[in-house]
C-alpha cells in the first residue's frame, strides 16, 4: 500500500502529526545539578516530613562543552573524586 498523507492504512482520516507553531523548547545555556548527600539514611537517622537528613555538597553546571564544580572548571582529578563520591552514596 502507497502512502497517502491524512488517512490510516484503513483510509480513515487521522489527525496530521504536525504540531502547531508556539510549542518550540528553549534550551537554557546552562543546566544546574545539585549534589547531595543523604546523611540521615547513611546514619539511620529516622526522618519525616518536616526533617529530610539532606546535605548539599556542592552544585555541578554544564555550559556548553564545559562542566563546573560550584562555578569553577573540573579537572580530571576533581571529575575522578566526584565520580568516586557518587558511587559510595546510597541510592
């Protein structure tokens, strides 16, 4: 069977997949990413709504080709730290 734009295999009319114009994404220029810990979980420290046991270690940004460790460029010995940190975390 040809293709035929509009119709199913049936030939039944479909809705085109052309989205209208207005829905376009705007990549931002940066991406933040936060790095914590749980301390809570790590000492089985019981938590609830009001206490998460969460500490912030530092923050991660990706601009462009360039990756940051609160705002300063990662080196290969400070990416091989981070990796070996995240490891050892529990998920």
């Amino acid at each position: 069977m040809e293709y035929k734009p509009g119709v199913d295999v049936h030939g039944k009319p479909v809705a085109p997949a052309d989205l209208p114009d207005g829905y376009a994404i705007e990549v931002p220029t940066s991406i933040d990413i936060a790095i914590t810990a749980d301390i809570a979980r790590r000492f089985g420290i019981a938590t609830n709504n009001l206490y998460r046991g969460e500490a912030q270690i530092g923050t991660v940004t990706v601009q462009g080709n360039q990756v940051l460790f609160n705002g300063k460029p990662m080196q290969s010995a400070a990416e091989a730290d981070l990796i070996a940190l995240c490891a050892k975390t529990p998920h």
